[in-house]
C-alpha cells in the first residue's frame, strides 16, 4: 500500500488565508521544545497539503536561509499558496500566541527560576526535545532514497557533522559552511 505522505503530488491545499492562519498557530501551540515535528505530521501526514519530499525540499531551503527554520518554512509554505500574503497569514499563525505565551513564562521565570524543581524542569523540556527531533529524522530519512547525494553520503555528512561538532568541538558555522558546500558540489556533480 502506498504511503500517502509519498505520493508525487499533494492531494490537497490550504483553502483560505484564515485556514492558513490557524493550522500554524496550532503548530506552534503544539510544538513542546520544537515544531518541526509537528509541522511535519500536519502538513505531511494529517492535513496532505505537502508530500514528504516537498516537506523535505521545503526543510532544506529554510535551514539555509536566515533564521529560524520553522518561520522560514512557515513563510515559503504561505508564499507557495497565496503569496505575500499568505506567507504573513503563516508567520502571525505561527508567532502572535506562542509570543504572548513567552513572555508570560518569561516573566514566570524570573520570578521563579531560583526553585530548584523549576530549573529539572526545564532539563526534562530539554530531554524532551531532542526526542521530537531525532524522530522526525527518523521519519524524513526515507525522502533520502531520491536525494542526489543518497542515503549511504547522507549518513556520512551527518556522522561527519556530529562528530567535528560534539567530539572534536569546531565551531558551528565553519563545520556547517565547509560540509554543507562540499554536500552541495557532490549533488551538484551527481544531477548534471
């Protein structure tokens, strides 16, 4: 049986800028530690307004351009739809609530930070959130198999990346910039 999340072309779309709107706010709202998984399973696999390799491409393109990859991908989603409109229909689904919400925590932990319940807390959120986030790899890993570096290469720069980042502790953006532009070469290579 095919897996509709697959599938070469989504079977559906937002139908409205509100609709837009609120699926993003429920999003964010949901997205304890971290929305990308969220936006995956409701973009992908509840709502089917994008197939896994879309969602992928999508993915990609956000985490290249400037911050933080889930506004960008909130963003290109809207523009893909209704244009500029419909990219700051997504945008303000995805930050009005959630800004509120923080700054009442924050205000919260000021207040609060120095009860030591309060900061194992926060460590469980942690703990929590690398969780979502290894998992909706795991998911995604499956739209490697038509990627042009494949899944074998895939898995090396990540292999690559974790251990220059967390074993041998080099600086982020040079580990990032020098494997993400070799990655791109060898794609780059492979699609001509």
């Amino acid at each position: 049986m095919n897996d509709p999340g697959t599938s070469e072309t989504a079977a559906a779309h937002p139908q409205s800028k509100a609709e837009l709107f609120f699926t993003f706010n429920r999003l964010a709202l949901q997205g304890f530690g971290g929305v990308l998984a969220v936006a995956q399973r409701e973009l992908v696999e509840r709502k089917r307004w994008l197939t896994r390799d879309q969602f992928v491409e999508i993915l990609a393109l956000s985490q290249v351009l400037p911050g933080p990859n889930v506004v960008n991908l909130a963003l290109i989603f809207g523009d893909r739809f209704f244009g500029l409109r419909g990219a700051f229909a997504a945008l303000a689904g995805m930050l009005a609530i959630p800004l509120v919400i923080v700054m009442s925590l924050t205000a919260a932990y000021a207040e609060f930070s120095h009860f030591a319940i309060v900061s194992g807390a926060l460590r469980g959120m942690g703990a929590v959130a690398a969780g979502l986030i290894i998992a909706t790899a795991l998911k995604l890993m499956s739209a490697l198999a038509t990627n042009r570096l494949g899944l074998p290469l895939a898995a090396a720069f990540t292999v690559l990346t974790v251990v220059t980042i967390a074993w041998l502790r080099w600086p982020l953006v040079w580990v990032i910039g020098g494997l993400a532009t070799i990655s791109v070469a060898i794609a780059w290579a492979r699609w001509r």
